[in-house]
C-alpha cells in the first residue's frame, strides 16, 4: 500500500514538473516572438530614417520641401510637455500613493478610491483628451498651450504613479517599520527615513514607465488643440534679465514628436514618410535613455541600502 502511494506521489511530481517544463518553454517561445517583433520594426526603422538623421534634422523647423524639414519645434515642444508633465505627476502622484497606503483608513471609502485609481489606469487616452478640452482649454482659459498638454499627459499618468507608489511601499518588510517605531520614530519618520529610501528604486521606475507612455500619446494632445506646423520656438525658461526665469513658455503654442510624425506619415511623398521614421528613431532613444537614466539610478539607490 505503502509503495503505491510512493509510486502515485512520484507520478504526481512527474506530471507537475512536466507541466512546469512545457509552460517555460511557451513563456519563452512568446517573449521570444515578441523581441524578434520588435527588432524586426525597429531595424526597418533604422533602415528607412538613419540615413536621414543629421544635424540640420535636429535644428531645422518643418517644411513643405520634404528635404530642408527638421524636427526643432518637435523635440523642444516635447521636453517642455514634459517637464511640466513630471513637475505636476510625480509630487502628486507620489504623496497620493504614500497617503492612500500609510494613512488612509482600511474602509469602503479607501476601497472605492483605490478601485478607481485601477480603473483610471487604463481609461483610453482620448477621454482625457476630452476632459481636458473641457477643464483646461474651455473652463480655465488656459487655450492650447504647453502648460494645457502638460497638464493633460499628467492626467493620463496620474493613476499609474499611484499605482507604481503603492506597490513599492507596500512590498517594504514590516519588520523595517516595527523595528523604526521601537527606537522611538514617528509615523513620517519612519516613511521618511525608512520606508522612502527602500522604496525609491522601484518608485522611480514606475514614474519612468508612466512618462514613456506619456511621450508617445498623440491623441488627448490633438483633442486639446496641438499644432502639426510650428516654425518658431516659445520662449526659453531661462533668460538674461532678472529674475533670470521665465514662465512665458507655459502659455506658448506647441508641436510634439509623435503629433509631427503624425503629420509627416499622413503626407502621400515618400520623402516625408522618411522623416517619419527619423523622428520615430529620435522618439524611441529618448525612451530607452529614460528608462536607462531609471535604471542606472534604481542600481545606486539599491546599492546605498543595506537590509
């Protein structure tokens, strides 16, 4: 009896082990596709724009002459979006997250909020689009201008920040937190010192995430009212005078890259759709150095911190 029960287990740990087996090598043979995928687009984007990036590509405005146009207003539209993006996201996206995970009460209030921040996360980006047009184009005057697809892009990765915030907080050891309060800490304290520090890491790499997908949105920026022809810059943030900063840039008309490439793959010359892929290539590496910047920054916060 003894012995076909040791024969049945042994049968059963075959079979799991099989099955584990079969399951890992289809997981690999998906992420598999899905690389060679992307290398594949991207490879034929470097094929169709390299030869087209230059210096002249990068400081010249757009044109109807498929050959002078450059992406200038593009790529500079794109840092001022968002760098308001990041100023108005992260400090609120961030304090929300430590709010609704340190502080808030366990109660069907914290439930709803937290099920509709989820649900937020993955509303289409065309509804902010709208929101945005209503709020901040018609309701606070503020027209379609930088500050207005700044504010927009924040919006759209609000929820993902909060997200990204509460999971990292919430995979901190309690130990980390009953050991702080033994020595004497207070409730901040101990999130500002302990808590924080341990969690910045994986913190930033969910605010990463959520900019690249913001850098890429194309459709609540051209519900709001983007231009696709720009052949002047805003005013820069920093100037000669005193004070020596300016905000005029906020309310200044605006392109972005993706609403430029928008604009050059909707022309019928084969010339334009070149400069599509240029500034395609141009979109992807400041993507990849983002998360490059996050990646670099979450291995020297990691190595600062002894557990």
């Amino acid at each position: 009896m003894k012995n076909l029960e040791l024969v049945q287990i042994r049968k059963a740990i075959s079979n799991n082990k099989r099955s584990e087996y079969i399951f890992g090598i289809i997981s690999l043979l998906s992420m598999l596709v899905a690389i060679i995928t992307l290398l594949a687009l991207f490879l034929d984007l470097l094929h169709d724009g390299l030869p087209r990036l230059s210096w002249e590509f990068f400081t010249s405005f757009p044109s109807r002459r498929p050959q002078q146009a450059g992406i200038l207003s593009a790529w500079v539209g794109t840092i001022l979006v968002m760098l308001v993006t990041a100023s108005a996201a992260v400090p609120i996206g961030v304090a929300s997250g430590i709010y609704l995970e340190e502080y808030a009460r366990k109660n069907w209030i914290s439930d709803l909020i937290e099920i509709n921040v989820t649900n937020l996360a993955g509303v289409p980006s065309i509804i902010y689009g709208l929101l945005a047009l209503g709020v901040f184009v018609y309701g606070l005057k503020l027209g379609e201008s930088v500050i207005t697809a700044g504010l927009t892009l924040a919006l759209l990765v609000l929820p993902i920040v909060i997200v990204a915030t509460r999971e990292a907080i919430r995979a901190i050891p309690n130990s980390i937190r009953e050991a702080a309060y033994a020595t004497g800490a207070s409730k901040w304290q101990v999130i500002w010192d302990h808590v924080l520090p341990y969690s910045t890491g994986t913190i930033l790499t969910g605010v990463i995430v959520a900019l690249a997908r913001a850098i890429g949105e194309t459709a609540p920026l051209i519900t709001i009212g983007a231009l696709t022809f720009i052949a002047f810059l805003p005013d820069p943030p920093i100037t000669g005078d005193f004070p020596f900063i300016s905000f005029a840039w906020l309310s200044a008309p605006f392109t972005v890259l993706p609403i430029q490439m928008f604009s050059w793959v909707s022309r019928p010359q084969a010339s334009f759709q070149v400069n599509a892929a240029a500034a395609g290539i141009v979109l992807i590496v400041i993507t990849l150095s983002m998360n490059a910047v996050a990646i670099y920054f979450r291995y020297r916060l990691r190595s600062k911190i002894k557990w």
